[in-house]
C-alpha cells in the first residue's frame, strides 16, 4: 500500500466525478491500517485538499477529504489528524463551507 498510494490518490482525479468520489470516501481505510500508512495517506490528502481549489467540484472534494479525516481520526485518535483538520477549515475563505466543514467535526 506504501507504494501504491499515489496511484489511489491519482483516481481522486478521475474524470468521472462519481469515480474519483468513492474513491476519496473509501481512502479512510488506508489511513486507518497502521503509522506508515496513516502519514503517507494525510500527506496525500492535505496536498489534495489545497491543490483541488481550481477544479469544478472543489468544495464537495473538500468535504470528503475533512470526512474521510474524521473517518480516521475516530478510528485512530490521532490528535495529529484533529489538528491538521482546523488548520483546513480554517483555511477556508467561504464562511459557508467553514461552517459545512465544522459540522463533521462538532464536539470534537
């Protein structure tokens, strides 16, 4: 899986939305199979998370990324994760998704 990753991650582009979407839903997985997994999985995913602002369906993309966080983080109880996760959020500049994003993460 260590070397397999970015090809998983690669498929979060793909051209059909609906494809490169449960791709993004089901990456919590890896994430959540042990330490090297986890690092090389929310290196990935916090790249992804900045790079896909200029695409179409960015603000959807970026919702499965902070779920499939969350996803791990109550699977692991990685503080790291709960960190890196608002510093995303917070980095949002639509108060609308800040807010959309935060809901998955209330109480936490």
């Amino acid at each position: 899986m260590l070397k397999d990753f970015p090809a998983l991650l690669a498929v979060t582009k793909d051209e059909r939305f609906v494809t490169a979407r449960h791709c993004m839903q089901a990456l919590w997985k890896v994430g959540a199979a042990g330490k090297k997994q986890q690092k090389i999985y929310m290196d990935g995913l916090e790249r992804r998370f900045k790079e896909c602002v200029t695409e179409k369906n960015c603000t959807l993309i970026r919702y499965d990324i902070i779920q499939s966080l969350r996803n791990v983080y109550d699977a692991m109880k990685d503080e790291k994760i709960r960190q890196m996760v608002w510093e995303m959020i917070e980095a949002e500049g639509d108060l609308k998704y800040r807010k959309k994003y935060a809901c998955l993460w209330k109480g936490k």
